[in-house]
C-alpha cells in the first residue's frame, strides 16, 4: 500500500462520515413530516399521487396494517416483473428483439428485484429489452429500496413513540422516500456518472471498427455447415479476422445511480461496475462507491434524530465504522499481499510507482487493489452487490471478508433500511444481556425489551442463518448444485456458499466462477431471498409495533446507557460473535482452508 | 436460622445426598423438557449412547471408548445441570420442613360470638373457615391466620420471622394481625379467621420456599427465548456440517466425513448449557435469599420487579424517625427560669402515658435533676392531684393540686386560653413557637394558672444511620419520597435531616394513591414500604411493596412482600436481591456464549483432522490429539457448571456504582474472562488426559 492508496480510503470515509448528519437530518425531517426544500417540487406531486390512489396520508397504521401494506405492495410489484420479463418479446423499447426470459429465470429475477437483492443470473445486455431494464428493473431499485427504508422507519417509529400502537402509514413512507430522497439523490449523481462517461442513451448497440485489429481460428465449415476435416480426421482450421466489435449501450447511467444509492446493485451491463460504460473513471468509482455506504450510514443519524438522542445514532454508526475499517483493512491487505503462487511464476507482485503489485487478477487496471478491496467490502457490509472487480479472483482471505460481512446479517451499514432494522435486532439482543448485568429488566431506549421483542430479534438473527447454511447444505449434496461449481476444491465450496449468502443477505453480488442461471439455483436463490428479506422485516415491524405499545421509561443512575464506548464495545463484540459463532465452521472449510494451503508452502 | 455448625454439615451431606438422587428423577425426559437448552443435550447423551452401542458391536462410526467418554461427560453434563437445581430446591424444601412442622393440625377454640366469657367448641384447626371466630389461650398455638378483635397479648413468633423475642399483637391498630403456626405466650386473643385452610400465611410461604408453585418470571421467558434461539442457531451450524463435511471428503479426495458423535459433542459445546443448566437454580436461589433475609415475596415477579425500582415511598413515622416525638429541649419566656418551666412540665405529663409524655418527664429529670413527683405502679395519683387528661374538645391535658392549674397543649388553643383568661401572651412566646415549628418540631407551651410559662420542643428524632442508607439508594438510581401526615414545613424540616430527595406532606390515602399513578405514569416502578390499613390501597398499587410483619391483614395482602423483621429499609437488600438474580442471569448469559470461542478451536481442527490437516494451524493449545481435543471440549463444558453452582446459589454481587461501571466489571469478568478461561481449562484437562495416557 502506498500513501496514495491510503489517502483514498481515508478521504472516502471522512466523506462518508461527513455527509451522514446533513442527508441523515433531511431524512429524519422527510420521515416526520416535516418541511424541506424540496416541497415546492414535489409537494402538488406527492399530493396528487396519494389522491390517485385513495390514500388517506393523515391515517397511520399499526404494525400489522403496516407490513400487510408492505407486503401486498412487494408481491404485486413481484409479479408484474415477472410479467415485464415473459412478455418482453411483444413490447416496445426491445431494439435488439430479445424473447421471453426462461420461467425461472424471470422468478428468480421477479424475487431478486422485489427483495432489494438484484442477484443476477442473467447476462442484461444480452437479455433484457430496454423497456424491462427500465420499467420492471429500475422501478423495482427504487421501490425495493423505499420498502427497506420504510420498515426501517416502522421500528425507529416504534422507539420513539409511546403508548400508541401507530407506527406511520406505509403509502406514505413509500412515497415521500422514493420522491424526496431516492428520486433526487439518483438525478444528481446519474448526472455526475454522465459526465465521467457512463452511458445513458436509447440507440441500438454500436458497432465500431476495432484500432488494433485481432484474429482468432476456428473450424472450417463447407457449404452445409459440416466441419471440415483433414486426411487424420482432425477438423481444419480456418484463421478469422475481427476488425469490429457490438458495444452495448443503453439508458446505463439512470439504473446505475439508484443501484448504488438503493443499495440494489443490480447492474446494467453483465460486470457491473467493472464494465467501463458503467463505471468509466476513478472519479465515478468514488462516486458510485460513495453511494453505496451513503443512505445506510445516514439513516443511522435519521434514527438518533428520530428517536431524539442523536448520541444513540452515532454510537451506532460507530460501532458499524469500527467493523467495517477492520475488515476493510484486513481486504485491503490480503489483496496487496497477492499470491506466492503467482510471485513463483516470476510476476513481481510487489507495489512500485508503475506496479500495483498485490493480486490484480479479477481487478480493473483504473481501480487497483486498494479501490477495489474498498468496493468489494463496501458492497458487502450494505448489501449491495454491484461489484467492480471479481471477488472470485480475491485471496482467499479477501474473499471470505466480504463473505462474512454478508453473514454478520447486512449489518455493517447494510441495505438501505434493512441494514439498520437488522443493526437495532443486535442492539436489542445486546442490551439484553447487557441490561441484565446491570441488574435491571433490560431497556432501550426507555422501552423494556420482554420476552416478544426477544422472541422477534431472534428470529433475526436465526433466519438468516438457516436460509444461508441450510441452502448451502442442499446445494453441497445436490448433484444439480454440484453441477455449477466451475472451480474444484475449497474455493468451489466457497462459491456455492458465497451464493445462498449472497441470497439471504439480499446482497446479490457473486462470488461468480459458479454457474446459476440454471432451474435449480434460478429457484432455490429466490426462495432464499424471499424468506430472508420478508421474514426479517415483519419480525422488526413487530418489534416496532409491541415497543410503541409501551411507556418510555425516563433514563436514572440505574439505566444501561446505550451511547457510551463502552456499550458501542459490547455492540460490536455481539455482531461479531454471533457472526462468527454462527459462520466459522462453514468458514473453515473453505476460504480458511485455501488460504492456509496457499501460504502453507 | 442460626443453625450450629455440626448440625448444618449434616444438613449440608443430607441435602447432597438427596440432590444427587434428585438430579436422576429430574432425566424424566417430561421434566426436562422445560429446559430447551438442557432437553437438547438429553437427546444427545440418548443419541450418543445409541451410537456407542452400536460401536461395541463393532459397526462404530469412531472407537466404541471415545463414543463412550463422550456419551458419559454428555450424562454428566444433563446431571450437573440437574445437580445445580436440586440443590437449590433442597434448601427451600429444608426451609419448608421447618415450616411445616410447626403446621400440625391443633385444637382450635371455635367461638359463637366474640366474646371471652361465651362458650366455645373444640374443632380442628382446618375445620375453620374464613370469617370464623377463635379464642386463643396463653401456650395455645395460633392456629391459622387472623385479626384480632379482642384482646392485647405478647406472642412468639419465632416459627415464622426466626426472631425469639416476643411480640405484643392487639386489637385495632396496625399490629393486629397473626400468623397461623405462632404460639401466645400470655394474656388471651379473640381472633377472626382471614384465610381458610391451605390458603394461609404460612401455606403460601411453604408453596413459594419449596419451589412447588414456582413459575417462570417474565425476564426468565425472555432470557429463555434467547438461548433458545442460540441453540437452534447452533442446531443449525453442526446440522450444515455434516454435508459440508462430506462435500470436502468428496473434493478433497482424501478423509472421513465428520461424526454424529463430533457434531453432537461440537453441539453440546456450544449451545449455552453453562447458563441454561444453572438457570433454574439461579431462579430458586434468588427466592431462597428472600427468605434467608426474612423477606417472603409472593411472587418470583415480584422479586425481579424490585431490581428494577426507581422510586421508593417510605412511612416517615417508624421508618425514618423513631416512632414517637421526643422532647428536646425546654424554653421559657422571659422572666421565667427553666427549672420552673421544668417543674411544670413535668407535673403536666406525669399521668401522660404516651411516648412524648414520657419523654418530657425523662428530660425534665435528666436536664434538671428533678426527681419530681413520678407516678406509682398503682396507676393511683399521688395525694390531692388531679389528672386533666388530653380530650379532643378542650385539646390540652395537664393537673391540679393545691389550686394550681398546669395545662399543656398546641400552640393556638393554649394562646387561645391564656387571653380568654385576660393574661397578655409574652411577645417572645410566638417567636420561640415559631422558630421551633420552622425547624421541623413540635411546639407544646406550658401554662400555671392560665400564664404562660415557656415552650416544650418535641422533636422527630431521624434514626441512627438512615441517611447513609438513603445515599446507598440514591447510588443505586432509587429516588427516595417521604410520606406523612405532617404540615410542609415540618416535613420539609425532617426531609432534609433524613436525606430523603423528596417528601408528601399532609398525606392522606388518597393523596399516596395519586402520587404513586403518576410516578407510574411517567414510566417509573414504585416501591412502597407500610404497615396499616390505611397504606393498604397504595400498596396494592405499587410495583413492589413491602409489607411490614406487624401490619395489619389489608396490609398484608395488599402487598407483595412480607418482611418478617418488619424493618423499613429492608427493601434495599430486597432491591439488591432483585438485581443481582438479574445480573448473575446475564453474566452467566454472557460467559456462556463467550466460552464458545475457544471451543471452536478446539474441536474444528479435531473433526476435519482428517480431510484438512492444514487445519491444525487453528489448534492454537495445541491440544494432543483430536480426541483428546473433543474430550477436553466436553469435559470442560461439564466441569464448568459444577463450578459455577456456589456462584449462581450466592449471586454475582451487586455494588452501587451505577450501571456503566457495573456493565464494565461484568463484561470484563464475564466476558473476557469467559474467552480466557476455556483456553486455560480446556488445555489443562487435555494434559491430564494426555498425562493419564487416556487419549
């Protein structure tokens, strides 16, 4: 690591801490209410849309309304993606004339969309038409992240409130999120990607005439099409030149502001930000790095301000940032370390001026081995997904942080929303056992945590656990989920749990060098990302409703104070036992183990 | 409850032996079922045994010695667990043997009507019913609960509060209530029955010590969903274990798969069995503390809410002062000498039989060395004097011998009398009353024939060291209200010498009741101590209330706690009972699972040893062999909950220094030290494995 490697990551996470407060108190003022400069635009919009859809804005909901809402909303939204996707063939906007999507790849697809996951078994650019990337896709990645965002607010709801069993009308969460917050975040920074390069247009697919002209060989073919053969039987070969190539384009930029933004990270292009088109410049790289982290670190300051103690909000960010610079520094440095293997072929994998040294298999030449380890633990502490470098190609050890971050639940910023109502499931279990050594029936926030908030905050943190070890298991002792493995050995292993972990984090990255656009992964992925999305938000939107219920407890020399060092201590100490109780056996057998017969000799 | 030395050893061996047997009744798979944590690891020993069976017939999946270890340190592991339990169950049940032998059935003397002289029938003590009238007899045995209506006697209630000096109970008032099981030792008692057979004092007492009754409290539930949860997490992880185990065999191309008995013993490990095998004794040991401290609480509930107290309401009289007023000093107006003042005093309170009477004749003769005119034993009045008592018409009491007047009284009624007799009141009377009724006393003016002499200061006198125990509470975040019947300014005067953080003059019934709502209110949990019939509607409201054991029967059950020491400030040791149970669960809690950290290094090296040998870079102890490794995994995790009983029989100690530092301590104990002992124990028993040439 050179200096300059280093002055990036810190100027990232300056930045990132820096806009927390200012993005998190507008979110709080969007969230209670409250006015913002942006009524003037979209106020008569936000009003006109609740009118259209006979929405009451001024009747709030309880828990039970309100996740039915939610609930309702995804599911539907679920199918018309799927119905987007088969039909696509017979709509407009498809100027490459693509067919129907395969029925599981569409549900796969459907469920991945809904479920702020966007795993994608699918190659966009040689699949889907523009009206699907636009209307089913791009929809689906702003109002999958709204959903997030408005559980999230249920529960915060739910902190602050007492003795009512309101928690807030979803219509409006939904909308005032998705109009005040995702629209205008991903028009500035869709600009901003414009102007580095990304692509943003309706034309067909270009092609242009290659600078450097290539070949490759082929087998000859005669007139019917049959190879032909030589006097030993061996097809002759025929040498072809290529002078052009079909470069993809489309309307790129749009999806790929709200894909970072929405913590989606489905991309428009089948690498993702890997791809130059979508990710032209080191600049945009920040950019879009940048908004990955964004709205789940600021919608930490939008808890403490909602919840009226801004101290509880940063000491939950806190203790996020501590995780996430640990394990972002542990990426970091097994990816500069490289491979000996490598160093042993006479590849100097040590950095100079001129070399970046470290492993830059998988990594773009524009990115690096610090900017793509911070995208890499980016992606996977927010459940994000959208990836500028192949994590398959990462050390061992590089690979398995991002994979943990996904096992420690989306938690570490996480998705947006998901990230904090999972975060707050933590919190509850800590300051429960906490609470307990302190003497006193444990509360948080002035609210006692009994046995039902337990009996939800498990199920947090044990859904998880089941969809990801348990798919994994099923994938392991399948012959169909053998089938996908591309790579023999551990890192084979890795790939079929990096999957269903990806899946039930609703992160959607792939560790890739795994083949899923098949019946088996394409269904049992999605059934994995339905269950750990929904089954995880109902649960904190109860939690939310039974902590409504309550009285608030005023705060005495005998109450747990939840904003000290000490507790953001505990805190992380609880995130990462419980991760890695639940994940070091799994662990063990892969990425630990590659890593330690690669080092061993 | 002092029990000797020698007896209690036997007591000790006894109650051992009895638990040892008890911990194999309570493998009633029905019993362990409530225990999900334990149950789990049942069902293991059970698969553990099957699969050495099957190893003895040579069809094993491991050596039939290792299944055996394991299978027996799993037994032990669920007998240890039951061990901890039966032994805190067995002090209760010696506790209620004690109390039920004092529970025979007697021979009670049913009345028709409540009268000494009537008539009565012999009937069994359980033949009496709610509402029944009894006569009871000096050397007679109480026979069940009731309130007196007739009668004054001195009883030994010993039986019940352990404490051997005899208590007077009378009629009305606040110590009309009795205990069935108490013996009156003189005098006679007319009785109303309040409970009918079974239901009584004693009964409810019996039920709670011996753990019969015994439900789970609400944070129990809680804490009992969370190791659920952790176990079915950990249920999980080593269920995916065993395909991943044998994926890596099938692409590793080298190896055996992992065991069911390695995955059951990995299980075992990590479920937290040190907290969920000593819970349940962490529960009846916090009961048994209650009592040990003469304190019966009517519920668990009750016992946990007390951890959680704010704010404390306490009866100024008897609590925070000594009963009565004392006098305290003698001022007289000007022109009058003291000793004059004394002497009138004194004459005034001779026939005054109550404390504040008293306590004027007392100081007169200490202060001025009169030995005065004291009243003889006869209750006669001395030659020619003549007792005025204190009447609520004319409000003053004193004497009259040789035409001589002497009155005492309040302030107004005694001004009142002087002018009525045309006298001028002295311009430094209202001065002196004044500056005594700022400071928190009682003025009394003296007068001889209708002039005024001088003022009696009768002062509250603040119990010895009651302040000090109201700044230990102030440290444990508990707000500490006075309640009495007195005007502000005295009550304020008395606040400030006792240390209380608030007061509620002039407080009537209703008045407490309100207070204590809007403490409620506000979200925070009231604890009240009281004694009369008049405490009973803001007991019932409280979250927590004491009860003193002199109280009357509405007191009583309006409460959820008795102290049989009827000591007031008792509640501090109930509130610290109450959040050391709490605590030892989450300290526990916390061990448990941090405990889970070595283990892991411990047994993932052993039970991939064969596919990955790499692996073994993670046997940081480097432990002998893989079985050694398991076994040492096992054993220590047995172990440890024996050596945790004596803690979670006692508690983990509560000091009042507020929560972050306590959290500190705890987490630093618990925690860390709950990753580093395992490490250390866990390498120790594997060197005595290795030393026994046992592995």
């Amino acid at each position: 690591m050179n200096i300059f490697s280093w002055i990036q990551l810190i100027f990232y996470m300056a930045v990132l801490i820096a806009l927390a407060k200012p993005l998190g108190s507008f979110m709080a003022r969007v969230y209670q209410g409250q006015k913002t400069f942006l009524d003037p635009v979209f106020g008569p919009v936000e009003r006109l849309l609740y009118r259209l859809a006979g929405v009451h804005a001024d009747q709030e909901m309880n828990w039970k309304v309100y996740a039915i809402a939610l609930m309702a909303f995804n599911v539907l939204g679920l199918l018309v993606v799927y119905a987007l996707q088969r039909l696509q063939g017979f709509l407009p906007l498809n100027p490459q004339g693509f067919g129907a999507v395969s029925p599981d790849s569409s549900w796969n697809t459907a469920v991945s969309f809904a479920t702020n996951t966007n795993w994608q078994g699918y190659g966009g650019e040689t699949t889907m038409s523009y009206l699907t990337q636009m209307t089913a896709l791009t929809v689906q990645n702003f109002v999958s992240a709204a959903t997030g965002m408005a559980a999230a607010v249920g529960l915060i709801r739910g902190l602050a409130r007492h003795t009512t069993d309101k928690i807030g009308n979803f219509w409006v969460d939904l909308t005032r999120t998705t109009l005040y917050i995702l629209l205008p975040l991903a028009f500035v920074l869709s600009l901003a990607l414009v102007s580095q390069g990304v692509v943003q247009t309706f034309s067909q697919y270009k092609t242009v005439s290659l600078l450097q002209p290539a070949s490759f060989q082929q087998p000859e073919t005669d007139a019917n099409g049959n190879t032909v053969k030589d006097a030993s039987g061996n097809p002759v070969m025929e040498t072809v030149p290529v002078t052009e190539q079909t470069l993809a384009v489309g309307p790129a930029a749009s999806q790929i502001a709200i894909k970072q933004l929405g913590t989606n990270g489905g991309g428009f292009f089948n690498v993702n930000s890997a791809h130059p088109f979508e990710n032209a410049t080191p600049f945009s790289n920040f950019l879009e790095v940048l908004a990955i982290l964004l709205i789940p670190a600021a919608l930490v300051y939008t808890f403490g301000k909602m919840v009226g103690d801004t101290r509880q909000g940063w000491a939950i960010l806190a203790a996020m940032t501590i995780i996430f610079v640990a394990l972002l520094a542990v990426t970091v440095w097994a990816e500069q370390t490289g491979n000996p293997a490598i160093a042993k072929l006479g590849v100097d994998i040590h950095q100079s001026n001129i070399n970046p040294g470290g492993n830059m298999e998988g990594k773009e030449v524009r990115f690096g081995v610090a900017n793509s380890a911070l995208w890499a633990t980016a992606t996977t502490a927010a459940s994000n997904g959208s990836v500028d470098s192949m994590h398959d190609s990462n050390m061992p050890l590089g690979g398995m942080i991002p994979l943990w971050l996904i096992h420690l639940g989306e938690i570490i910023y996480g998705g947006v929303g998901s990230g904090l109502y999972g975060m707050l499931a933590f919190v509850i279990v800590g300051v429960f056992v906490a609470g307990l050594m302190v003497g006193r029936t444990p509360e948080y926030l002035g609210k006692k945590i009994e046995s039902y908030e337990m009996k939800m905050a498990s199920l947090i943190l044990l859904i998880p656990m089941l969809t990801a070890l348990g798919g994994t298991a099923i994938g392991v002792l399948t012959p169909a989920g053998q089938a996908g493995v591309l790579n023999p050995g551990p890192h084979g292993y890795t790939e079929i749990l990096y999957a269903f972990s990806s899946a039930t984090g609703n992160n959607g990255s792939a560790f890739a060098g795994l083949s899923v656009n098949t019946p088996f992964y394409n269904t049992a992925l999605g059934i994995v990302m339905f269950f750990a999305r929904y089954w995880l938000a109902i649960p904190a939107l109860a939690i939310g409703g039974s902590l409504a219920r309550k009285k608030k407890i005023p705060a005495g020399a005998g109450t747990l104070p939840t904003h000290t060092p000490l507790f953001i201590g505990w805190l992380i100490a609880v995130v990462v036992i419980v991760g890695a109780l639940g994940f070091l056996p799994a662990l063990a057998l892969g990425p630990i183990v590659e890593h330690l017969m690669i080092f061993a000799h | 409850m002092n029990t000797p030395k020698r007896k209690k050893s036997v007591f000790q061996r006894e109650l051992y032996q009895r638990a040892v047997v008890d911990s194999f009744i309570k493998l009633n798979p029905r019993w362990m079922v409530r225990n999900p944590v334990m149950f789990v690891v049942e069902v293991g020993s059970v698969l553990t045994s099957g699969l050495w069976i099957q190893a003895l017939f040579g069809k094993g999946e491991a050596p039939a010695g290792f299944i055996g270890a394991v299978a027996i340190w799993l037994w032990f592991t669920v007998l240890f667990a039951n061990f901890s339990e039966a032994v805190a169950e067995g002090r209760g049940k010696a506790q209620a043997e004690a109390l039920r032998r004092t529970r025979q059935t007697t021979q009670a003397k049913k009345l028709k009507n409540p009268d000494h002289e009537s008539k009565y029938d012999l009937v069994a003590s359980t033949a009496l019913r709610k509402g029944d009238v009894y006569l009871v007899e000096a050397n007679d045995i109480i026979s069940v609960d009731g309130e007196i209506i007739q009668g004054i006697a001195s009883v030994d209630e010993s039986a019940v509060t352990g404490e051997s000096a005899p208590v007077i109970r009378e009629a009305g008032g606040d110590r009309s209530a009795v205990t069935g099981g108490t013996r009156l030792l003189s005098d006679w008692l007319i009785i109303r029955v309040t409970a009918d057979p079974g239901e009584g004092f004693l009964d409810r007492m019996i039920n709670l010590v011996e753990g019969a009754k015994r439900q789970k409290t609400p944070n129990e539930i809680a804490l009992n969903i969370l190791l659920a949860g952790f176990t079915i997490i950990f249920l999980i992880v080593c269920a995916t274990l065993l395909p991943y185990s044998l994926y890596s065999v099938q692409i590793a191309g080298k190896g055996v798969p992992i065991t069911i008995t390695v995955l059951i013993a990995l299980l075992v490990c990590l479920i937290p069995t040190t907290i969920g095998g000593l819970l349940s004794a962490i529960g009846i040991a916090g009961m048994d503390r209650m009592i040990q401290r003469n304190v019966i609480a009517m519920s668990g509930r009750a016992v946990e809410a007390a951890g959680d107290v704010d704010v404390l309401l306490l009866d100024k009289t008897g609590t925070i002062t000594l009963g009565n007023r004392q006098a305290v000093e003698l001022l007289p107006v000007a022109g009058i000498s003291a000793p004059d003042l004394a002497e009138a005093a004194q004459l005034a309170s001779l026939a005054d039989e109550t404390p504040e009477g008293r306590s004027i004749v007392v100081l007169a003769k200490e202060k001025y060395n009169l030995r005065g005119r004291t009243m003889g034993s006869s209750n006669e009045a001395p030659e020619g004097m003549h007792f005025i008592p204190f009447s609520a018409q004319t409000r003053m009491s004193g004497v009259d011998f040789d035409g001589t007047a002497i009155r005492k009284g309040a302030p107004d009624t005694m001004m009142a009398l002087v002018q009525s007799n045309g006298h001028p009141v002295p311009s430094d009377l209202q001065t002196t009353v004044d500056t005594i009724a700022r400071a928190g006393g009682t003025p009394l003016v003296v007068t001889k024939n209708n002039q005024a002499l001088g003022v009696i200061h009768l002062k509250d006198i603040v119990k010895g060291g009651i302040k000090e125990r109201f700044a230990h509470l102030r440290k444990m975040g508990i707000k500490t209200v006075m309640i009495t019947g007195d005007n502000p300014l005295t009550a304020a005067a008395i606040a400030a010498e006792a240390g209380v953080d608030d007061f509620l003059a002039q407080a009537t019934p209703e008045a407490k009741l309100k207070l204590i709502r809007e403490y409620q209110t506000g979200g925070r949990l009231v604890a009240m101590t009281g004694d009369g019939t008049n405490d009973a509607p803001a007991l019932a409201q409280a979250d927590v209330a004491v009860a003193m054991n002199t109280g009357t029967q509405p007191a009583r059950e309006a409460a959820n706690m008795v102290d049989l020491d009827s000591n007031p400030t008792k509640l501090i040791e109930v509130v610290e009972i109450g959040k050391q149970l709490l605590m030892t669960r989450g300290a526990l809690t916390t061990f448990s699972i941090a405990n889970d950290v070595s283990k892991y290094f411990a047994i993932i090296p052993a039970a991939f040893a064969t596919t990955y040998p790499i692996l073994n870079v993670l046997n940081i102890m480097k432990l002998t062999t893989p079985q050694s490794a398991i076994m040492s995994a096992v054993i220590f995790n047995a172990l440890i909950i024996i050596a945790l009983i004596p803690l979670a029989l006692r508690g983990v100690p509560y000091r009042p220094v507020g929560a972050a530092r306590l959290l500190r301590d705890n987490i630093l104990i618990y925690g860390v030290g709950g990753v580093i002992a395992p490490f250390i124990g866990i390498k120790l028993i594997d060197m005595l494995l290795a030393a026994l040439h046992l592995v």
